[in-house]
C-alpha cells in the first residue's frame, strides 16, 4: 500500500532533502516551507530514516482536509483509518500548531483530533478501552490557512541525533546542517578539506560520512521500530544495503582543527563514535597559523558568532584578520556559515553566492566564496 510521507526539514533546507530523496528512488515536492512530500510503502519509511542527512523528521501523512470549526476537524479526523497504525494498546500523544487559521486555539484542536482517534479505535477494534500501554505513535495535527494535516511521527529523537556526539560544547551546530553546508558545496574526496574552527568536529564527521557514504541513521533507533505494522524485516535489509554500499576508507585525511585542545578531545571522541576517526586529522591550532601549497581545496567554516562565544569585539576582529588566511590559501573555496549579516564587508570580499539557514533558531547566513575549479571536467557545479 502506497503511503503519503513528509519529510521536515529546516527553513532553506527543502531543496536539498528533496534531492536526497531523489536519490533514494523517490519523487519529492516541497509542499508548505520545511515540508517536503514523497510517496512510498513501508521500506521508504525505513529507507528515508537511515539515509536523510538534512531532514528533521519523517511523518506519515494521515490525512489532509480544510476545516473551520470543531465539528469538520473532529468528523474529517474520525473518518480516517488510524487503526492502519494503531492497535488498542499504542500510546498516541496529540501535539499541535495553527497559523492563520480559524482554528486558532491549539489546546482544543489537539483535544479534538484525539477525541475523533478514540472514537475511531474503539469503533475499529472492537474495544471499550484503549490502555495506551504499548509503543508510542506520536500524533500531530497542524492547521495552516484553515488547511488541516494530520500525521504520525516515524522518527521519534529528531535525525540530526545521529548518535555519536555524546558530548556537546558550548556552541553546537546542528548535524543536519554541517552536512547541509557539505552538500550544498563541490567538495570531493579528492579534494583538500579543512574546518578550521572545528569545535567538537560536526563538520568533519558530517563530511567523513557523506564521503564514506555511510548512512548517518545506521546506528540509532527510531520510534516507527517497535511499531507493530512495520517489519524488523525490512530495517535489517536497510541497515544491510547500507552497510554494503559504505566505502572501507578515504584516500585522504580530513583536516579539522581548534584553538581550544577540550574541543579537540571531543571531536576526536565523536569521531570514533561516528566510525570516521581515521578520516580525519584533528589538530590544535589556530586560525591565523594555517598554510596549505595544495591547491583547490575546501575551507568549511562556523566561526563563533560574537553574541554565542567571547566578546563581539573579539569576534569582529578574529573576522577582520580573516581575508589574510584567504590570502595565503590561493585557489581555495570558502563556505562560511556566520549570523554576522556584515561579514563580506568585513573580509572586504563579495561571496559568489549566499544561503539563508538557520542553526536552531539563530539565523544564519552561509557565504559562498569560489576558487579555481581544477583542472578536470567533472567537478559538479554548487548547487
């Protein structure tokens, strides 16, 4: 049975699940901002788990319907099979977000589209009570211009929890969005590669991944597996296709490093438990000390933003120095992820494109500084 599936992804990030989807075998189409729908049976909701780098979640799509009072919301919501996912024992919390909606009041929306699922188990299964006793099937209902989607989360702990950073420091960025800021460049493998404010290591582990081609969803669980209706079967032949499509290693190190060694401790400690400690070359140092004669290579980059770490007069200077490390690294691309909307003034360079992003809910900018392209034909154009 063909299912109606969204993956959730940050603000800016659609195109890009889109075309990780693409990639799975799925057709996609953004449907509402962060919203990405895709068709497919119960093996996509295995598949999009363990593969999507720049998703947050991935929901079933219950149902879809225009209401404007309580009584449509309730009648639409109890007219839906649920008893497709849920048996009389699963635990089904309702949670809930309206905009620019009749139905405004979110409290009572979620009242009423669990009052309608009850109803509906009851009638379906035969039963007078519904223990909720069993695993957890978490239900949304969202209102957008009196539009009504109704859905089911299959993902539980948000997919940017790849479940290697154990350990957090004091500025994390969001996995989901290092390994963005990889697949919106035209890095290779086989070219240079540094993040010179590491931190605890995303950047790297994200890129290490993405060059390994391992699944980033391959050691975690997920709530749709302890779910009744989707087999064990069909996660074990993912995780196995997955293992056997990841390449052994990297023909080249990675280079990442830090000014502060603690950050450095921790990206190493991620790092082996991401599986990708020996992809990469931790050091301590800093910035203003890299030089490189390799050409062509890729400096990925998320500076502390000045209202997150130290002094923003710290920072604004750390910035102003910039442009002499560009200098030194001739033939070298630059993705800069940084809030500082007035950063190319600072490093007095136009970027060559940029991208509204958003690291949490800071927003962000990622400035995009092209080198020469080597020498060869098929490097990918950024996209």
């Amino acid at each position: 049975m063909s299912l109606e599936l969204i993956a959730t992804a940050a603000f800016g990030l659609e195109a890009i699940v889109v075309r990780e989807l693409r990639a799975l075998g799925y057709e996609a189409k953004p449907i509402q901002p962060g919203r990405i729908l895709f068709t497919g049976e119960e093996e996509a909701i295995c598949q999009a788990n363990i593969w999507l780098r720049c998703a947050d979640r991935v929901l079933i799509r219950v149902g879809n319907f225009e209401a404007t009072d309580f009584g449509q919301l309730f009648d639409q919501t109890a007219d839906l099979p649920w008893e497709r996912w849920l048996s009389p024992h699963d635990a089904f919390p309702v949670t809930g977000k309206s905009v620019s909606s009749q139905l405004h009041n979110v409290p009572t929306c979620q009242k009423m589209v669990k009052k309608a699922i009850v109803e509906r188990l009851r009638k379906a299964h035969n039963v007078e009570v519904l223990d909720e006793s069993g695993p957890k099937h978490s239900v949304e209902v969202s209102v957008l211009k009196d539009e009504v989607t109704l859905s089911i989360d299959t993902t539980g702990e948000g997919l940017t929890r790849r479940g290697y950073r154990k350990l957090v420091g004091s500025a994390p960025l969001r996995e989901t969005l290092a390994a963005a800021m990889i697949q919106l460049s035209f890095w290779k493998e086989s070219r240079p590669f540094l993040d010179p404010f590491c931190g605890t290591g995303t950047i790297p582990i994200e890129a290490a991944m993405i060059a390994r081609n391992r699944a980033p969803g391959m050691h975690r669980e997920f709530a749709s597996e302890h779910w009744w209706t989707i087999s064990s079967e069909l996660w074990d032949k993912t995780r196995e296709h997955a293992r056997d499509v990841e390449k052994s290693k990297l023909e080249r190190k990675l280079l990442a490093s830090d000014i502060d060694p603690k950050c450095i401790d921790l990206a190493r400690y991620h790092a082996r438990q991401a599986g990708v400690e020996n992809d990469i070359e931790f050091k301590t140092r800093d910035f203003f000390e890299f030089k490189s004669r390799e050409p062509y290579g890729c400096l990925f980059a998320n500076p502390p933003y000045g209202h997150r770490m130290g002094e923003e007069a710290e920072v604004l200077e750390m910035y102003d120095h910039m442009p002499d490390v560009f200098s030194e690294l001739e033939e070298w691309s630059f993705w800069i992820l940084t809030a500082e909307s007035t950063f190319e003034r600072i490093v007095d360079r136009a970027a060559d494109r940029r991208r509204k992003l958003y690291n949490g809910r800071i927003q962000c900018t990622l400035f995009q500084f092209y080198g020469e392209r080597p020498p060869r034909k098929d490097v990918d154009v950024a996209e």
